[in-house]
C-alpha cells in the first residue's frame, strides 16, 4: 500500500471478496530527509486506510535492498549511457522479490498490488498476464518480468477496473485517498530532477557532439543529460531537427542525427525472459516505453524485428513483447 | 503478549486514579491568581514534591516536560549553549548509544560549532569509563551519559563517571538520560551526583507526553520553549496537571513495587532468554546480562530478519520490538548495536523483548513457545527459496 488511490483500493476490494488481508507500506528511499515515495504522509495515508479497513498494515524498511538493486544500478546505467527503467527494477527485485518472499515466509498465500494489469489463469496451474481494463493506465509493461512462479502468488484486483472506477470506489467507501492525484515520477528523485540527481552521483566527463560522419558540432558536459531519441536540449544549433542517435560512454561521445537516422529495423535483448515459455507464433506487438503504441513485431532469437522502421529504442529501456493483450515477455534493449 | 515495556507501559491503576479528578472537575490553570488556580497550583506543587522526594531532589529542581526527548533536549542543549554564554566551555562528551533525544541534539550543538565526543562502546553495552574521560577535557561543557540503555538495558556507571567528570573537569556538568532506569533502579540514590536528570512518565505506568528533568543548583540551562515563564522560566507553557499528578503516582507505586518487581521480573526475563537460546539453534544475546536491568532481553536469530519475525510473532499474539522506530514506523537498523560493534547482519537479526510490571508467567510461556516456532517457520522458508 504506497498510499495512493490504487492500492488502496486494491485492499478495499480483496477484502470485500472475503480474503484475510494485511497491509504493507514500503519504505524504500528518504533517509533523513523522507521524501519521495515513501514520506510519512503516504506512510499515514496507508496506515489510515488500513486502519479504516480494520486490517492490520506493516512498514517494511527495504532502504538497503533498493539502495542496492535499484538506484545504485540505475546511477550506473545512466553512467553508461543507457536509460534504465527503475520502476522495473523495483518490480523485479523489491515487489516481487523481497515483498514477495517475504509475504511467502510469513504464510500468505497472494501478494496484491494496485497495478493496472490482470492475471489470469489458463488451466492447469497456468498463469497469464493480461493488460489492464484500463487501457490508457495499464501497467503490464512494467510488470514483464513476472514469470509463472510470481503469477501464481500474484492478485492485482484493480487490473479489473477503470481508474475512474478505482476512483468512485474509493470515493463510496470514504478512503481519504479517493481523489489523491498520481504519482508520475521516479520516486527517489525529488527536488531537482533527474540531472541533478544524476550530477551529484556521476562524475561529469564532458565530451563533443559530433553528426553521424563525426564531424564536431559541438561540446557537452556529460552524458547522463542524454538520451537515445532525445531531441531537445542538445546544446547544439542546426537547421534541421535533429536527435540523438548514439551515445559513447567511452569516449563522451554524443552522436546525433535525423529523423531517418535514429531508424531502426530491430532491437537487441538482454535478459529476455517469458511469462509462459517462448512465443510459438510469429506475429507479436512490441511495446518500448511504459505508455507507448504497439509496434507489430517479431521474434528472432533474442532480436525483436519490427514490421516498419522505429525509433531506435533507448538501450536500458524494457522492451515488453504481447500476443493481443496477453504478455508474453521481454527484455532490456541494448 | 506485551513484552515492548520499554517502549511504553501500560498505567498503573495510581496513575488513573490520581489523573481523573484533574480531566473531569479540578480543571484550573496554575498560574492564575483565583480559587480554580489555586486548586490546580496546589495539586502541581504537590506532585513535584512528591517526584522531588522520590528522585532524591528538592522540589525547585524538578522541571516538567512533555516527556523524555524534551527533557534531553532541554539538558543537552540548553546546558551546552549556557556554558557557551558564560564562557565555561564547547565540548560536549557522550556515548554513541545515547537515545535520539540525545544524539540530535548534540548534531544540532556540533552545526552550532560545539565540539561533539562521541564514544563507542564495547559489546557488553557498558560503557568504557576511560575511554569517555579520555575526550573529556578544560573546555568540556556537558557530560551525557544515559544511565539504562533503552535497547539493550545495560546500566551504566554514572557514579563513577560523575566522580571522574567532577576531578578532571570540575567545570563540567553531567547529564543522565535516566527514562529506562525508573523501573528498575533506585534513581534517586543512583543519580544523586549527577547534576541533570531526565525521566518520562509513560515508562513507568504513568501518561505519554509527561516527563521531568531534574535540574540541580549548578547547572542553569537556555530555556528551548519561552513564554509565560512557567517551571522557573526554564519550560515555559500551560502546566500539565493531570500528566504531572499521574506521573507522581506512577512514580511512587513503581517506586513501592520496585525490589519485588526487579526480583520476580528477572527470574522472568532469564527465563525466557535461557529458554530461547536453548529452544532455537545459532540464536545469540545481545549486552552483558549480567549488567542489565531485570526486565530486558535482547536476542538475535542468525538468518532471519528482525522485521520479519517481529511480523511472524505480532501475527502469533506477542507485541516485540527491534531497533528504534522512525516517523514512517519503519524499522530502522538500530544505531545502538552499531555503537556496541555488532555487525550489522546481527543487528538486522535481533530483537528486543522488554518486560514490566505487568508481565506474568503467561507472557513468558507464549513467547517460549511463539518465537521458536516463528523462527523455525522463516528459517524454513528462507532455506527454501
């Protein structure tokens, strides 16, 4: 229970359908300064709504592992050049890792989320993840990790409703985070914004920014300000738009070009992983950012081709694979 | 199962019945001049002297508070920033284990350009006497050493270290964060050298947000909160009669309950921790029993996490603690173990089980029988993961 509006509900829901529940709140990130997702004011909103519930709710302090296996990772990919999705990372090491065990050790039988997305059996102790109800704020992309051992373990009761249904459930029970707005952001990252918190951590190494034939247009003060796909703030002026094509941690090394330039036919996958075993047909939809378009793909290998030239997809970034609105799984574009 | 006492206590049925009157009919402020004040002034006169008597003071010198942390608050800061007034000194000496009250308040002294000692201890939770007076020097303002630590329940030699302080810095005062020793020890005979002394009432069956410092004729501390000059000018605001009534009740059925409760809590408390360190395979005690107060009990279970267990056993019925909670109600790693050099894994792995006056045999036997089970459980869970 983050204290948001979701999971709240969440809670709301597998009790009225007559589970035993218990709530717990994360404590991931803060320290001394508590700010960010898990700021006592959440941690209250949770508590009191857990409360309200009449069910018992937990602070599990997760600091070291999030440390470790989200945001120092994280710091390091951007290091690299890459754009990690820490929300993922999360997901697959906190949520679903330590949470998860955790819940298990302790004798539950499901771990509950608020996540926008279904699970949904497919017979003989099969599971499949499913997109939202909600298309427009489903989260199966960020859940593509959870093979059938997660499954298994996993209710994610709002994946059945609207986020206006969400709402105007909390609102009928009186949950005093009905109308809470969304939390868009990444979590750790608060006053200052993601270059910010990326200058203190990574030493600056300035380097050029160079066109696609390595002519210097012109110098940068580190690469963590970029990203594949960019196109604003390149500090360079051109007459025509103009994107990041290519980023060289090495050297510093910007790259960038037209649009016809950043193009690609396919995408290369690190860490590809299945919810249910490798697809068996061809015709798959790719998804390359949290809210983005299906593209029409393929799978060779561990290479997503698409149907038509893309964006080239940002290294670090999750590439989630769907056959219709069935997950099929995913990886990290390299 | 309550076995978290020295997170709070319940209140005794004294301390209920002494604080009624003052919530239903003598409602006055003691600072007025008519005859509900007055009702209200002689009630809060009659309570510090009684609190005076019991913690071996004389009435002028016990400040109320709005517990503990104010009261170290109030000491830490407020003798510290007078020392610097009257040129006394900026050195403040003290130990790593401190409670919060404490620690932030010497953090907030060292932004202030004090200079801040602060002295790690040995595993046995007490403190090395030679080790501290070895940061103590001319120009050391305030001494602050807890007397009971409030995780591991060690005492501390406060005695000696007064006697210490007072021969090679006679300059400087010491403070004592006497809020866990209430319960357990003869406070008023312990501290009587010590020249600040802080308690709080929920420790000892009284209310929340009650406490005292006593404040002995040397030391003179910057008030924190000014005002209408209540408590000496050293605590400005609206007397607590009913906290301070039931505070000297609490104070004074702990104080008649005490021998026979130590005795009888302790055969308790060796109970259960020799009970659980037979019970449970690579289980460990954390502090020198020998030196603790009767009614703590600090043990480790190598593998499996505090947080976990202490969920596992709130599940099973028995209300423990481990490390400090922070405002989020997280479960921070505990500072305390740290400065005793316990290794961090251990750390995560250990819990508090703090007996008071209300624990019975009942108590002990759930717990004997709760916690191996919850470990085992975890342990079993671990193993297959």
């Amino acid at each position: 229970m983050s204290g948001g509006v979701d999971s709240s509900v969440a809670a709301a829901l597998l009790q009225e359908q007559g589970h035993d529940v218990t709530g717990v709140t994360l404590k991931l990130w803060g320290g001394a300064s508590d700010s960010g997702c898990c700021s006592v004011a959440d941690v209250e909103d949770a508590r009191r709504v857990a409360a309200q519930l009449g069910v018992p709710h937990y602070v599990f302090n997760l600091t070291d592992d999030f440390t470790d296996s989200v945001v120092n990772p994280y710091i390091d990919e951007h290091a690299a050049g890459h754009t990690p999705n820490p929300c993922v990372e999360c997901n697959r090491s906190i949520k679903f890792g330590r949470l998860l065990d955790r819940s298990e050790a302790l004798g539950f039988d499901f771990l509950a989320t608020g996540h926008h997305a279904r699970v949904v059996s497919t017979g003989a102790g099969a599971y499949s993840l499913r997109r939202g109800v909600d298309g427009a704020k489903d989260q199966s992309y960020v859940l593509y990790m959870l093979g059938q051992r997660e499954l298994a373990r996993t209710r994610l009761p709002v994946g059945e409703l609207t986020k206006a249904d969400v709402r105007e459930h909390a609102a009928r029970l009186g949950l005093r985070t009905a109308h809470k707005p969304e939390s868009m952001d990444v979590c750790f990252i608060t006053r200052g914004g993601r270059e910010a918190f990326l200058a203190d951590r990574v030493p600056a190494r300035s380097g050029v920014v160079v066109d696609t034939s390595g002519a210097t247009l012109g110098r940068h003060a580190g690469v963590t300000a970029f990203t594949v796909g960019q196109r604003r703030r390149l500090g360079v002026v051109t007459g025509e738009r103009r994107y990041v094509v290519d980023i060289d941690p090495r050297t510093a090394t910007v790259t960038i070009g037209g649009s016809r330039e950043l193009l690609r036919n396919e995408v290369a996958l690190r860490d590809l992983v299945f919810v249910d075993g490798a697809p068996t047909g061809s015709e798959l939809h790719a998804q390359v950012r949290a809210h983005g378009q299906p593209i029409r793909s393929s799978l060779e290998g561990a290479t997503v081709c698409f149907a038509t030239p893309q964006p080239r997809v940002a290294p670090g970034q999750v590439v989630a694979l769907y056959d219709g609105d069935a997950l099929v799984g995913g990886g990290i574009a390299t | 199962m309550y076995l978290d006492h020295a997170a709070t206590t319940p209140m005794r049925p004294e301390a209920v019945a002494a604080m009624e009157p003052f919530l239903r009919g003598t409602f006055g402020n003691p600072s007025g001049g008519h005859a509900v004040a007055r009702a209200a002034k002689t009630a809060l006169e009659e309570a510090r002297e009684e609190i005076a008597e019991l913690l071996g003071a004389r009435p002028a010198e016990v400040v109320f508070t709005a517990g503990g942390t104010e009261a170290d608050n109030l000491a830490v800061k407020g003798a510290a920033r007078h020392a610097r007034v009257t040129g006394v000194g900026d050195g403040v000496v003290t130990t790593a284990f401190e409670h919060k009250g404490v620690l932030a308040s010497c953090d907030r002294l060292a932004a202030e350009g004090f200079r801040i000692a602060t002295v790690a201890l040995p595993a046995s939770g007490v403190v090395d006497v030679d080790a501290l007076m070895a940061a103590v020097d001319d120009r050391t303002a305030l001494v602050s050493v807890m007397l009971v630590n409030n995780e591991v329940g060690t005492i501390q030699p406060l005695e000696e270290i007064v006697a210490r302080v007072r021969d090679r810095a006679p300059q400087a005062l010491v403070h004592t964060d006497a809020v866990q020793a209430v319960p357990w020890l003869d406070v008023a005979r312990a501290t009587s050298t010590a020249d600040l002394v802080a308690i709080s009432a929920h420790k000892f069956g009284g209310p929340k947000g009650t406490g005292a410092l006593v404040v002995r004729d040397r030391a003179a501390p910057e008030p924190l909160i000014e005002g209408g000059g209540q408590e000496r000018g050293l605590r400005s605001g609206t007397s607590n009669v009913a906290g301070a009534v039931a505070m000297a009740a609490a104070l004074r059925a702990t104080g008649s309950a005490r021998d026979a409760d130590s005795a009888r809590l302790a055969l308790l408390r060796n109970r259960l921790v020799d009970g659980l360190l037979a019970a449970v395979p690579d289980a460990f005690e954390n502090g020198d029993r020998a030196q603790k107060v009767a009614g703590n009990a600090h043990v480790g279970f190598q593998g499996v996490e505090a947080e976990t267990l202490l969920v596992a056993l709130d599940r099973a019925g028995i209300c423990a603690a481990a490390g400090s909670s922070c405002s989020s109600g997280a479960t921070e790693p505990s500072h305390v173990l740290a400065a005793m050099g316990i290794a961090r894994v251990d750390a995560l792995t250990s819990i508090r089980l703090s007996l008071g006056f209300a624990s019975t045999d009942v108590d002990i036997d759930a717990a004997l029988t709760a916690i191996p089970d919850a470990v085992a459980q975890l342990r079993h869970a671990g193993a297959a993961a």
